[in-house]
C-alpha cells in the first residue's frame, strides 16, 4: 500500500513540474509583448519584482560573507563571527548548489571552498544570494569556480491568533541602584520619573515604582551619602505626590545586601537577583518592568510594553536609543545639555549590545525559573525551589526565558525608549562569562561617539593628552 502511494506521489510530482515548466515557458515568450518589453522577464520566474529604491538612502546593501565571517554588516561594524543560523542557513545553500550542479552528471563537482558570498534582504522577495564557489571538476581533474545566483524566497503571509490585551494593565516598574551609581545617576531618574509619569495623571496612575538598592555589608562614606539621597528623594516625591502614592502609584523601596558586590557580580547576577527577591512581592498577574536608571519616559513606550507583554504567550525586550558621551557629541562651550535625547546618529545608536530592559509577568517567570530549576542535577532538584538562587547559575532574563518554549520573545527596537549616557564600570569581573564579558566591551566602545566625533574631539586634546604623558 506504501509502495503504490510513493508511485503516485512521484508521478503527481512530475505532472506539477512538467506543469511548472511549461508555465515558464509561456512567461518568456509573452513577455516581450507586455508594455514593459522584454526587460520585464525577472529571475527567478514567477516572483515579485525587486524593490526599487526612490532615493540613494533606501538602496539595500548587500551583505559580504565566508564560512566564518560577516563583514561591514553594519554601519559599525567592520567583522563579526557568523551566528550559528547564519552558518546554518549558509550550509544549507551549499549542498542545495552542489545538488542542482550535479544533476546531470552525478559527482562530477566536489565542493572545495566558498570564495565570496553577498547576500541581499528584499522586503518585497526574500534574500538574495550570490555565491563564488572553488569546486573540483572529478571529470577533468581541475580546480574550477563556479557563481551561483539563489533566491530564498518570503513565505506567505500567515495570521497568527494572539490573546487579547488592553493599556489598562498596572507595571511595576523596577529601577535598581547599587553603589556603581553616583549623584547624578539618582536625579536624572527622579527628575525623569517626576516629569514623565508623576506630572500627568493618566499615567502616574497606571504604575508603580520599586526602587531597589543593592548595597554593600560594609558601606563607605559616599556609599551612604549616596543611599540617604536616594531615601531623600523617595520622600519628596512621596510628600508632594502624596495623593497618588497613598492611592494608585506607590513608591516601593527595598534594600538589598550582597557581599563584596562590585568587585565580583556581574550585571546579570543583580538582574537575576533583584527579581527574585522583588517577584515575591509581586503578583502572580502582574507586569513587571525591569530597566535602568538612565530610561527617559514617554507614554508610548509604556502603552508599547502593556501591548507587547501578553501572558503566557510573549515577552518583551525592547532595544534603546542610548546617548552618546555628553563631552564628545556637544561642544566644550555648552552651558547645559538638551532636555530630551533627539533620535540622530550624530546623537546616539540603537543599543544592541544590552539586555537590560525586559517586561514580562510574573507568572511566566515563575513558570521559566521551575522549568529551568526541573533541567538541574538531582542535587539541586532535591531542594525546594524557594532556596535554590538562580542567579548563582550565571544566566540572565533572556537566557532564561529563551529556553522556555511556552513563551515568545520580541525583541525590536523603540523609538520611545531613549537611555541617556552613563559611565560603564568594569567589564572584566571575575564572575561575568565570556560572552557578557564581550558585549559589555562592544557597549562601552560603542556608547563614546561615531569615529568622526571620536576623532574631532582626540584632534582638540591631543595638546593635553601630549602634556599628561
């Protein structure tokens, strides 16, 4: 029965592509009558026409790859290591190419080495490849190179059912200080929180805020003066919002005493820390917020995070629009800085390199950490969940809910949420893994300027810098 199947799934399949065949056929000798000639016939057949660019800023680039690297992927970017889909994806052309060379004379073409790869995102086709491929011909005994020209084209459009959500939801928003933050740090959020959210009423409404304080067992004179500003503040904005804080927008503070924390934890091990202290204190329905003290406000991002965190279906790490250093992107002369950070590349960047700002509900995060802790040797899996410390386990909040399955991540851009410069400490702690380690490097080298601006302001100091030496 088997058998008889497989023959009229092969005789069905020829039937379609003697079909597919003679369609083609009649596109090429028709084309030429249409209004637009016989330039029209567009390869492959059958697919949409490539994207035409109305000015020379909407050009698409093409992408330059080998089997290892990528190159110029960015504006700022001159090498980076392929990803793990990208080789993937690259392996998968590869033996695709080899096969369809192969068709008429079995074996004839080894693949030897891929010699230049260039790849072309069309949002109106699908990715363009073109492929130079070192090949040896077994026929003739020869090393040979081929190009190979390939279209991965755009699947078709699929409606994907998503629960309900509303803008009416309550954050909590989590903001955490340690003894890394200085002065300025602490009012620049406060002055942000008060203006932003606390000033208008519809949104103080809508949030709370915990301020977490890490601190350590043995604070020094600055660590304190540091701490009782920050209770200063809680205080003052307590007593002149009194009737939103004892109402609808408290002001939540929680201490936190970690040993020895600056010198060994990285920014992972107090994300993971904070949240499990603060997510007991938390609801099982509520939506949490986890961002820096360097965030600006604006209502869209907060309408943006209630729309794109959906229970137990999504969470959502949105990418900021981080400032550039104040010193180098404005002029020595300045008497005082913008009041907003303006979305322009001579200002800022689209900060890739952090995953620092994450909403999610609770209950997903409870049902990440119980299936994280349940994949753990028996040892750990024989205490109680409540003594395990998952932040011991150097993972962070993507970490762990990527591996979730029950939950998606988005991961985009938002043009509303803008971060403004901040004095990044040292990235090589004892406790930090590798792959930490390198993206907190590319943030701190990425978060100084452009390399004209770099260059300008080296050119200015370059008496000082000559007379510090």
């Amino acid at each position: 029965m088997k058998k008889l199947q497989l023959y009229f799934n092969v005789v069905e399949m020829d039937e379609i592509d003697k079909e597919i065949e003679k369609i083609e056929q009649n596109i090429m000798e028709t084309a030429c009558d249409t209004p637009e000639g016989c330039d029209s016939l567009i390869w492959p057949l059958g697919i949409s026409a490539p994207y035409k660019p109305n000015s020379r800023h909407e050009v698409i680039r093409y992408d330059y790859f080998n089997l290892t690297h990528l190159y110029f992927g960015t504006d700022f970017d001159v090498v980076n290591e392929l990803p793990e889909s990208y080789k993937n994806d690259i392996k998968e052309l590869l033996e695709f190419s080899i096969k369809n060379l192969n068709k008429e004379d079995q074996n004839r073409f080894q693949f030897k080495d891929l010699i230049n790869g260039y790849k072309q995102l069309d949002p109106t086709r699908g990715s363009y490849y073109i492929m130079d491929l070192l090949l040896f011909d077994n026929f003739q005994k020869v090393l040979i190179h081929k190009r190979v020209n390939l279209m991965r084209q755009l699947g078709l459009l699929e409606i994907m059912p998503m629960p309900y959500v509303t803008e009416n939801q309550r954050i909590n928003l989590i903001i955490t200080f340690s003894t890394e933050n200085n002065y300025q740090d602490v009012l620049r959020f406060f002055e942000s929180y008060q203006d932003f959210v606390l000033e208008i009423k519809e949104i103080a409404e809508k949030i709370n805020l915990i301020v977490v304080y890490l601190m350590n067992d043995a604070l020094t004179i600055r660590e304190k003066e540091i701490y009782n500003f920050i209770q200063f503040k809680i205080r003052e904005l307590s007593q002149k919002y009194s009737s939103l804080v004892e109402t609808t927008s408290r002001i939540i503070e929680i201490n936190v005493l970690v040993a020895n924390f600056t010198l060994y934890h990285s920014e992972s091990y107090k994300q993971m820390l904070v949240i499990e202290y603060v997510s007991k204190k938390i609801g099982q329905d509520g939506l949490i917020l986890m961002a820096l003290p360097c965030v600006e406000f604006k209502s869209e991002f907060l309408n943006r995070v209630r729309l794109s965190t959906i229970k137990g279906n999504q969470v959502y790490l949105p990418i900021p629009f981080s400032e550039y250093m104040p010193s180098v992107i404005y002029p020595a002369n300045m008497t005082y800085f913008p009041s907003e950070v303006e979305i322009n590349k001579n200002i800022g960047y689209f900060n890739t390199f952090t995953y620092d700002f994450v909403s999610f509900y609770n209950s997903d995060y409870k049902e990440s950490r119980d299936a994280f802790i349940a994949k753990l040797d028996k040892s750990a899996s024989n205490k109680s969940n409540d003594f395990i410390k998952i932040y011991e386990y150097g993972l962070d909040l993507y970490d762990l809910f990527r591996q979730n399955k029950n939950v998606n991540i988005l991961r985009a851009t938002d043009q509303a949420l803008k971060c403004r410069w901040f004095l990044m400490k040292n990235c090589d702690k004892p406790r930090v893994s590798d792959e930490e380690k390198q993206r907190c490097f590319r943030q701190k080298e990425s978060s100084l300027g452009t390399k004209s601006q770099l260059a300008i302001h080296l050119m200015k100091n370059f008496g000082q810098i000559n007379n510090k030496n």
